[in-house]
C-alpha cells in the first residue's frame, strides 16, 4: 500500500472573524490601506480646487451623488476606526513619564482622543467657520 504523506494543517477560512483581537486587528489594517485611498481622493478635491470654480463645484456635486456619498461615508468610518485604534494602541505601548512613573493607558488614550478631537475641531472651525 502507498503511503500518502500527511498536509500541514491549515486555518478555516475566516478564523479571525472569532476572536475580537484579530478582528480589530484586520479592521486597522484595512482601515489604514483605506486611509491612502480617501488621502487621494482629498488630493482630487484639492486638484479640482485648483482647476477652478466650475470643476470644483462639478466635482462637489459628483461627491454628494448617493453613489459616490455612501462609500465615502464608509472610507471616512473606516480611517476614523484606523485612527482610533491607533492611539489606543500607543497609549498601551508607548511609556510617558509623569512624577517618576507611567500614567495609567486609559489616561494615556483619554488625553490623545480628547487632543484629536480638539485639533480637529479647530481644523473645520478655520476651514468652515473662522475668521
């Protein structure tokens, strides 16, 4: 009789999808080759900018049409997941001395969440709203 040598094992498809660790893991790592792709399509708005009013408007209209508006949305949800876990991350990883000793992560995490929501809304309020 011929013996049949024996396959390596090999993972279920879909074996992260059970343990929340890894599953965060893969939204992150999603999320941030999503990040490069929303990061060019602020580079056409800026081209479209530049080539004027009309291509700016017509592009903003093309950007507002549910087609385009809804993947959008779901690029935006997914770079703000990358950008979240991102700080939690390095609020458990990176060591900042304060009085002799590490703060607690979620102090750590709290005060990066609070800063980017603080520049970020500084951000929209000079672009839409500041003097």
């Amino acid at each position: 009789m011929v013996e049949v040598p024996k396959l390596p094992w090999r993972r279920p498809g879909g074996w992260w999808l059970r343990n929340r660790r890894y599953m965060l893991f893969q939204l992150r790592e999603v999320g941030g080759v999503l990040s490069a792709v929303y990061g060019v399509l602020l580079l056409v708005l800026l081209s479209q900018y530049q080539a004027g009013p009309d291509a700016y408007a017509s592009f903003l209209a093309w950007m507002r049409s549910p087609p385009v508006l809804v993947p959008t949305a779901i690029l935006f949800a997914f770079v703000l997941v990358h950008a979240l876990s991102w700080f939690v991350l390095i609020g458990k990883t990176q060591a900042v001395m304060s009085a002799g000793r590490a703060p607690p992560p979620r102090t750590v995490i709290g005060l990066m969440v609070g800063l980017f929501a603080v520049v970020s809304i500084a951000v929209v309020y000079l672009v839409f709203g500041g003097p």
